[in-house]
C-alpha cells in the first residue's frame, strides 16, 4: 500500500513577537480587545509546529495567512525563522499571507500599524508592506511552483503526482476588497482549466471566506468574504475544485456549496490558531482512489499557561464569552473588580455610571432560570407545563453561554430533540412573530432578506452543516 499524500494546515496564527510589549494594561487591552491569545501566541505556535516536525508521515505544511498580527518585521522575522526550522526538519512550506501581515501605506484601506505596546501606550517600531511579502516569502511556494502570479503573490504546485495545489493570495485594498483583481482571475482560470484536462485532484486555498458560516455573516459584513466569491464559486463548480481551505473569520465551519447542475465544493474554514479553541487541519489524501480525509487536531498542552488544566480551559478567557462566564460570580462579591477586569469588554463606562441599576439587573441575569425563556416562548417551543416547571432549577445563562463559545469551534450541542434547542427556538418564534406586528428597524436590517432570527439561531444551537465542523470525509 502506497503512504498518502498528508498535509497540515495552519490559518490565523496572529504571531506577535515578544520584543513587541512588556506586561502592562496596553497590551492587555489589546489582547482582550482582539479576543485571541496573543501574548502566547509564539508559544501556540511553537506548540502545533512540535506536533507537525514530530510527524514523520507528514512532510507539507500549508499556512494561510493572518501568519502575524500587526504587520511589522520582528515578528515576520521570527516567524519565517520558525518556517525555516521546518523545511531543515525536511518538510516543504507553502504560505500565503493576507491583510494582517502588512501595514498600511496610504494608498490601501488597511489599517494596521506596526507598533511596540509600552508600559503606557505605544512607540513605531519598523513595518512590513505589501510590497515586501512576495520577496520575504519567496522560499515559501513561490520558490517552487511551476506558475506564479506575482502581482497577487498567488501560485500553484504539484503537491504529489496527480495532486495540485492553488493558493490565492488576497490581493486587493486591505479592506473593501480583499481578492483577485481581473488578472489574477484569468491566471487562476488558466491553472485551474489546465488541472481539470490533466485530470489533477486540485486543493484550493485563499485567506478570506468562500461561503460564509452563515448567511447572517454574509449579510452584514459582504466586504469580509473573498472579494468575487460570486465568481470564485462559479469556477470551482465548473473546474472540478472540491475543496476550498479558508481562514479570517476564525471559525471552525464546513460548508458545502452545490450548484444548480449538481457540481459541488465544500468551503473548509479552519479556526484560528490562537483561538482559545484554536486548532489546525491534517488532510490525508488518497490520490489514487481521489478521496480525501480531514481531521483536526488540538493542543493538549501549552507553554507559558497553568499546566493544571487544558490551555483551552485557560484560553478561554481571553473571549469575550469566556471572560464574561468566569467574571459572572464576581458581581455579588466584587463589582468593582467585576467592572475593571471586563474593561475593554463590556461598556464599563456606563456600568460605572449606574452602578446600582447594573449590579442589580447583572444579578437578575445571572439567576435568571429557564423556565422564564420556556414560558416566554411556550406557544412555539412545544414543551408541557410539567418540562417547563422543571427548567425552574436550571439557570438560562449555561445554555446561552453553551451557544457563544460555540461560534468559534462549531458544533454545538443542542440538536431538536434538546430541551434547549426548544426554549430557544420557542423565544426566537415568539419574538419573529412581535417583530411581523411591530418591525424594529434597528433588529430586522441585521436579518437577511427572506430570512428570519430563528433560521438565523439554528446554525449556532447545532451544526445542521454537513454534522461536523472538525471532520470530513470526501471523494475529490
Ligand atoms: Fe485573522
Ligand atoms: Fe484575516
């Protein structure tokens, strides 16, 4: 039996080099405010990196943009200096790079500025430009593709014989359009054209969402996805691509795309890598028999955080959610510590300002039980009056946290036959049917047209995806 062909995927690892910031509210802030695990995120890296150098079936590693935080040289430098350490462990790296990884110049939209966080602001430290990616990252693909499109940094490679892969590199402005411009669109069609008459399986990977994880996100935020998705879809229905590997959103979310003709792709978006949740991608292909296995694979333990529990559980805090659910206790015995550690988080300003009215509607929140969501919805949500009295020992925020720290990893638990899945359909039923009599204008235009808050609370209670963010098994 030949060995498969496997590969890793990395996406978002959000590097920050140590010599950008010393431990002081600055840099805290922005952690928080980023919502992923930045101050370790050398010691994610390093640790996913121990995973792949000690797999020895495993010699391709894909990395896909997002690769450091804040567009400047220290830590490109550090982190091309990790890529060389694979390839001297022998493995071949393919990387593209996406808005994250420069500054912008004036010309673009992009915003980011390379900076050093102090013990009370910020200083300039040397950035990196659009420019300068092609040439810093040569080595890594375009060194050994047989075509490249250098004005996008986009180019593809023979994988193994019979398996090739594409990388788009996001051109664009940084912001409104982060995507191939009308050339980089002919190149892609020329490689793709020419893969499909060699009878190539063809992995695709760009930074930004072909499909997005739900249609809301679509709806509200049409500038996050790949600039020319429309098109993008189009082709890889017509050119036999099956599987698109994508980043940015930082959720771990599989979709499968089927055109009116039957000719399909599945959207593959891999969580951040530093993501409390973060994990990266093991493909495994069996080229002969055109089939593929995705897996995704997890750290169990992390450098730099208590070893006392699972970086996860640790990670966890830096999300908004997390932050909230551990913080939640401190309300009835410590607001002020409550309010300073959920700055930056939540409008501590405001809470400050009417504390009482806060602590005391924070407290209600807290206990609330839910069997007052189960009633709120009781026409719609199909429970008897003996299930909801017994909801009455059960607090509401478990469940509603349960669904938020969902959004990132996926799958989330509460499939229609819960008792959760029903109170919380029966509240969305119940409030689609007050917004039909009376339409708030601020909560219908976050609905996308045709849609309502109940298919938009669906895909978060439980994957109704194709069953599994983590896994896939498919022919290609
Ligand atoms: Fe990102
Ligand atoms: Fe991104």
């Amino acid at each position: 039996m030949t060995t498969p062909l496997q590969f890793y995927l990395i996406t978002d690892s959000h590097y920050v080099s140590k010599r950008n910031w010393v431990e002081a509210e600055p840099f805290t802030g922005r952690e928080k405010g980023d919502q992923i695990a930045l101050k370790l995120s050398p010691e994610i890296l390093d640790g996913f990196l121990e995973k792949i150098k000690a797999d020895e079936q495993t010699n391709i590693v894909l990395f896909t943009g997002d690769n450091v935080n804040n567009g400047d040289k220290n830590s490109h430098e550090e982190f091309i200096a990790r890529l060389r350490d694979l390839q001297a462990a022998g493995k071949r790296v393919f990387v593209t790079t996406a808005t994250h990884d420069y500054c912008g110049d004036g010309e673009d939209e992009n915003f980011f500025h390379a900076v050093r966080y102090t013990e009370t602001g910020t200083e300039d430290i040397e950035s990196v430009h659009k420019g300068d990616l092609f040439d810093m990252y040569y080595d890594f693909g375009p060194a050994e593709a047989d075509s490249v499109h250098k004005e996008s940094g986009s180019y593809t490679v023979l994988l193994s014989p019979g398996c090739r892969l594409v990388m788009i590199n996001d051109n664009g402005n940084g912001r409104s359009h982060c995507g191939l411009f009308q050339d980089g669109m002919q190149w892609l069609t020329e490689v793709l054209k020419k893969a499909k008459a060699d009878g190539e399986i063809v992995f695709a990977a760009v930074h930004h969402p072909v499909l997005p994880p739900w249609e809301v996100y679509r709806h509200l935020v049409e500038f996050e996805m790949v600039g020319g998705y429309a098109l993008l879809k189009t082709l890889f229905c017509e050119e036999n691509v099956h599987v698109v590997f994508t980043g940015h959103t930082h959720v771990q979310n599989i979709q499968k795309y089927t055109d009116e003709q039957g000719r399909w792709f599945y959207d593959v978006s891999t969580i951040a890598l530093v993501s409390a949740y973060g994990k990266m991608r093991k493909v495994s292909v069996d080229v002969e028999a055109r089939r593929c296995k995705i897996t995704s694979v997890q750290l169990e333990k992390l450098e730099g955080a208590p070893q006392d529990k699972p970086p996860q559980e640790y990670l966890y805090r830096i999300n908004f959610t997390g932050l909230l659910e551990s913080l939640m206790p401190l309300i009835k015995t410590d607001f002020n510590r409550f309010l300073s550690e959920a700055s930056c988080v939540l409008p501590t300003d405001k809470l400050k300002k009417h504390r009482i009215l806060a602590k005391a509607a924070l407290k209600k929140l807290d206990a609330l039980p839910l069997s007052v969501l189960a009633k709120f919805g009781k026409k719609y949500n199909g429970l008897t009056k003996t299930e909801i009295a017994a909801l009455k020992s059960k607090r509401a925020l478990t469940p509603l946290f349960e669904v938020m720290r969902c959004v990132f990893p996926g799958n989330a638990p509460f499939t229609p036959d819960t008792v959760e899945y029903k109170v919380f359909t029966g509240v969305t039923k119940k409030a689609d049917a007050l917004l039909k009599r009376f339409p708030v204008e601020k909560v219908t235009k976050l609905i996308p047209p045709g849609s309502s808050l109940t298919e938009m609370a669906i895909p978060m209670l439980y994957n109704n995806r194709t069953g599994d963010d983590d896994n896939l098994e498919t022919e290609v």
